[in-house]
C-alpha cells in the first residue's frame, strides 16, 4: 500500500528507567519488553527498519522501498525478516505476521512530503462545505501569536 504522512522522530522508551539511572555508557535495556518493536521510515528509494527484539538485541536493516519481484510491502518484508532471524522460524511471505510476536511499530514516511516537494503524484482536490470554509483561513494553526485576541487577517 501507499502510507502516507511526515516522517516521525521516534525514541526508545526507557521503560520506567531514568536515563541516568542506565549502565555501560548509555545502552537503553527494556527488561519488561515482552515482544518486538519496530521503527520504520518509509521513503521513496529506501525503507529503513531499527528494530527491538525481546532479548535487548538491536537490529537494524534496509530494504528497497519497491522491489516488486521479491516482495509486495517493504515495512511487513522487513518485519517478517527481522521476526525470522531473531526466531529461527520461517514466516512465509504470504501468510499474516504473528502480531503477538509485536509490541509496537512506529511508522514514518517522506514519500508524501517528497510527492508533494517534488509536484508528482496524483491530482486531487479540497471540498469544504459552507460551515467550514473557514478552514481555509485557519489551516494548521501556525502564526506567531496563536492566542492573540486581536488577529489581523490577511487580504485573500
């Protein structure tokens, strides 16, 4: 599928440890992780992968984000061989993941942000109805002085 969205910044929880309460210069340890965790960026050339395993281990890997040939999905093609790797197990490509296996996965993506930068990608629109055209006007709420009382709105 196309995922679309902004990149997101992860970070490892500490899972109720301080960081500096940790040991061996700064490795973060989750003892109470009881599956995998995953966090991926999806972008146009490449899916990059860092991910948790259970035991601490830290895996990280890179796939083509499209290599149709070899799998349909980049994101659940690095899962299932993470998954594989770490277990010993075979997960076929066309069977579902054992989501029990996983704890969380954190998703990330530029291709909309590059579609967009870049004029590609398809054609669309915005319909607002009557009651919302306001909308137009306020966007994404950033302006200097969001709670400012007297706003002086802009010609359109």
């Amino acid at each position: 599928p196309s995922w679309c969205g902004e990149i997101i910044l992860f970070t490892l929880a500490l899972s109720g440890r301080q960081a500096d309460d940790m040991e061996g210069g700064g490795e973060v340890s989750s003892p109470r992780q009881r599956g995998f965790s995953f966090a991926i960026d999806r972008g146009g050339t490449f899916t990059d992968v860092f991910a948790v395993c259970p035991n601490g281990r830290k895996v990280v890997t890179k796939l083509l984000s499209e290599d149709p040939a070899r799998y349909s999905d980049a994101p659940r093609e690095a899962i299932r061989r993470v998954l594989a790797e770490a277990t010993g197990k075979d997960f076929p490509q066309d069977k579902p993941l054992p989501s029990e296996m996983i704890e969380s996965i954190r998703m990330g993506t530029t291709v909309a942000t590059n579609a967009l930068l870049e004029r590609r990608g398809e054609r669309c629109a915005l319909a607002i109805t009557s009651g919302y055209k306001d909308l137009l006007h306020i966007g994404n709420q950033a302006r200097p002085s969001i709670f400012d009382l007297r706003i002086e709105k802009p010609e359109v």
